[in-house]
C-alpha cells in the first residue's frame, strides 16, 4: 500500500521550478523514483537538460538584482514563514523522504526538525550582518567593508539527507541575499521539491530559488553550473571524486566553492571513558541512517583493556536493531538507497574477512529486498583493509584495538581528550558524544573530505563576499 499525504499537492509529479513556474522537462522525457524498501514506483520527474538549466541560471541572475536590495529583516521574514510552513507540513515532509530514501520514519521526523532549523538559524542570521570600520596606516583615509551577496548561486545536493542538505545550502544563501539554481538529488527529487512548494507559500519572490531534478543529465547539468560565468559559487555535497570533477570545471570562471564531500571518521575509545555512553556514541555515530552519513564513524578504536567487553556489547546491541521498510513502527534501520550501494558495502566486508577481520553481526544481503544489507561489526580489523581507507558508506562497522594514544593519533603519551581533539587532523570532533550535527554549528571537513563550512555564521560567510570601501582625505595629517 502507498503512503499518503495529508496534502497530496506536496508531492510534485513530473514538474520542476524555474523562474516562477512549476514546468515539465521540454523534451517530455521524465526518470523513475522508486522506494527503496520496496522498489514501487513513488512517481517520475522530469529529466531536465543544460538549456532548461540555462533558463534557471537567467531567471536568477534577474532576480537577484532585485533581490540583493531587499533588507536583511525582509528576507529574514521569508526564512522565517518557510520555516513554519515546514514545521506545519512535517508529517508529510516526513512520510516522502521515507518513501524516497528508505530511512525509519522517526529518522525522517527528526530529519524535518534538523532541516527547519537551517531555515530558523538562518533567518535570524540575515538580519545581523555587519561590517568593519577600520583605521587605515594611511591618516587621512577611512575604510568601512560591506559583507555583499556573493550572486547567483548553483547549489548540488545529496539524497541521504533529501531535506537538510537543501536547506542547510539553501538557507545561508538566502539570507546574505544571493540566488539560486539547486539540483536536486535524482534519488530523492520529491521532498525537494515539496520543499519548493513550501517556499513559495512562504511568499519567496519569483526567480529567487529554481529547483531542477534529473538522473541522467546529472553530469550535464553539474558540468553547466560549474561553467557557466552567470553563476558565482557552486556548493556540493557528494563524493570526493565528483568533488574534484566539479572543482576543476569551475576553475575557468574561478567560482567560489564550498566543498563537503566524502569522510573517513575515526570514533575512539579509551579505556576511561564512560562504557555505556561510548556504546550509545558508537551506535549512533555508526548506524546512522544505516551508515550512510559523511560523518559516519567508519573506524572504531578502542583501547585493548576495553576491546573485548566493547565487541560484545556492541554486538549485542545490533543484534537487536530491526531492520525493514522505514514506514513499519518497529523498524530502526531501514534499507540502503539503492541495490548498487549493497556491492560496495558487501566488497568492504569481504575485503575485512579476507584479510583477517572477524564478523560478530551481520556480514550479508537481506531478503527484505536487493537494497538492504544486514548491521554488521567486524572485530580484528587492520590497517590495510579497504574500511580503513575508504568510506563504506553502509551498516558496516569494523572495530581496531589500540594500545596507546601515540598509536591512535600519534602523539606524546598524554591523554588529555583536549589534545586528542586538537592533533585531530579532521574538520570536526564530537568528545563524549556521537551527535555532532546542529544548525549552530561550523559543519565540514578538511583534505579530501571537502573545504568550506556549513551552518553557523562560517556557513552565512561562504555566500558572501567582503567589499571595502576606503574614503581618502578624511583627516588631517598631523606633524608631531
Ligand atoms: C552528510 O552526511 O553530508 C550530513 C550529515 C549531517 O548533517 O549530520
């Protein structure tokens, strides 16, 4: 049986957004997006191609010359009525990014809740942007900056978190005052556009945000916004090799970039630390949306006193997870989002027992259907193996004994966590928690892992671009 909305004019069949104008691709062609759990068709979309994303990129560029001049309060205002209309859709919010990513039901809530608090923090931050004054070297001069929009915005977003990786880019954006194209994820487009819709009840001005959806043009249209002089920063979640694709491309035009691509995170244990809250930290930090979160701890550590009691307990603790279709109330983990991601997860694993690893959980496909894979840990884990390197991206977790802190993080035998925290060459780090994701927060990684923040004040910045102005003959040079 298909779900159903309590407003069915949410779910926005083979239509996107473009300048003001909810409109079906011109070629006629759409795509299929399926349920993950079951396979049946949610609906289709339509495959939108670089001419139709032109006409996107146009609408913003006009717009935005209009919408740069409205007042931080204005546009603070707008944020904020989106954010009530998504509150006040939550249920269905909720119930379509199950549908089309698989995730439980109350991790779709809870997704809500995470995505409408970009909307909350951001529109109290658009309504406090300041400059500078500044002494110049020079006496008679006089500097004041301007934090400017940075302009027109092409914003890619990915399906794991179909609602709060739109608004955590969206949000910012529009707060300092820019526009945008967003390209919405081919494998979870509805709440995308749901979200659409929602902003224009919020009364967003046309042009402003356009939202365009495609599978197979997906290269196309990443290649057009990276490319094109018309669009000024370019914002990408997704994998480091798509990553450093975009990055290139977008150096003939030198575009503003924020980067937040593929992770690797280590989660470590020493033998102090509190066990029951290390196991809980663990849990979450791993299975989150069935491990399929950039900041998903992929290595776990834990200190040789502890190891053995950690493996049990840990086991133990997947073995009762219940895993199945996102909208049973038992379920707490639902499937991977598509069959294709099931192969890597699985090589990950055989790779680990190959080279040693022992599996305690898991270690298999489902008959649920070809997109779920069983929580799985794995004891013995080694440096050599693939889950040491690679991001798995899947309910896997592969446990690593240690003995001193010089071998986690090779430093000085100190354990102060401080100096763990620190020597970290990593863009964020939980200590005694495995939840580190909130609106407030600065949210990004370094190296490989991606450049730019997201969220926060950092986050407002990346859409800006700093102007000053310096005043000659303000002064009087004195003698002294
Ligand atoms: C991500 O996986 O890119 C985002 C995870 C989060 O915001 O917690």
């Amino acid at each position: 049986m298909q779900p159903k909305l309590q407003d069915p004019s949410l779910l926005k069949l083979n239509v996107g957004f473009i300048n003001d104008e909810w409109v079906p691709a011109r070629s006629g062609k759409t795509f299929e997006v399926h349920d993950p759990a079951t396979r049946f068709l949610v609906g289709t979309c339509p495959e939108f191609t670089k001419a139709e994303t032109n006409e996107a990129i146009l609408a913003a560029r006009d717009a935005f010359s209009k919408f740069h001049l409205q007042t931080g309060r204005q546009r603070s205002r707008i944020l904020r009525r989106w954010y009530d209309e998504v509150m006040a859709n939550a249920d269905d919010l909720a119930i379509l990014i199950t549908w089309e990513n698989g995730k439980p039901l109350n991790d779709a809530k809870a997704e809500i809740a995470y995505a409408a608090g970009f909307l909350e923090w951001f529109s109290e931050e658009a309504a406090r942007i300041y400059g500078d004054t500044i002494q110049g070297s020079n006496p008679t001069h006089r500097m004041i900056t301007y934090k400017e929009p940075i302009g027109v915005c092409g914003l890619i977003t990915p399906w794991n978190f179909p609602a709060a990786m739109i608004t955590r880019k969206v949000a910012p954006a529009l707060a300092a005052g820019c526009t945008v194209v967003c390209k919405a994820p081919g494998e979870t487009p509805f709440t995308a556009l749901a979200l659409m819709e929602l902003a224009c009840r919020a009364g967003l001005p046309p042009g402003v945000l356009n939202m365009i959806t495609a599978l197979d043009n997906t290269i196309e249209i990443g290649h057009m916004l990276t490319t094109s002089p018309l669009i000024d920063k370019v914002s990408f979640t997704g994998s480091t090799n798509v990553g450093k694709i975009l990055m290139k491309q977008s150096s003939y035009t030198l575009k503003k970039l924020s980067m937040e691509l593929g992770g690797n995170a280590p989660f470590i244990v020493f033998e102090d630390a509190d066990f029951d809250a290390a196991i809980a930290g663990a849990i979450i930090a791993k299975f989150r949306s069935s491990g399929q979160t950039c900041v998903c701890a992929n290595r776990i550590y834990v200190q040789a006193g502890m190891y053995e009691r950690f493996v049990k307990a840990f086991t133990e603790k997947v073995k009762s997870f219940k895993v199945g279709n996102g909208f049973d109330a038992a379920t707490t983990h639902g499937p991977l989002v598509q069959a294709r991601a099931v192969e890597k997860v699985d090589s990950h694993v055989r790779d680990a027992v190959k080279k040693g690893g022992k599996i305690t959980v898991g270690g298999h496909g489902l008959s649920l259907g070809p997109a779920f894979y069983a929580p799985t840990v794995i004891r013995d884990m080694t440096a050599d193996m693939d889950i040491a390197r690679e991001e798995t991206f899947g309910p896997v977790a592969g446990i690593f004994s240690f003995t001193t802190e010089e071998e986690v993080v090779k430093l000085a035998n100190n354990t102060s966590i401080f100096r763990v925290a620190e020597s970290l060459k990593i863009g964020m780090v939980g200590v005694n928690t495995g939840v580190i994701s909130d609106p407030a927060s600065p949210f990004g990684g370094v190296k490989e892992s991606g450049f730019g923040r997201e969220g926060s004040k950092y986050g407002l910045a990346e859409f800006q671009v700093i102007k000053t102005v310096t005043f000659g003959g303000m002064g009087k040079t004195l003698k002294i």
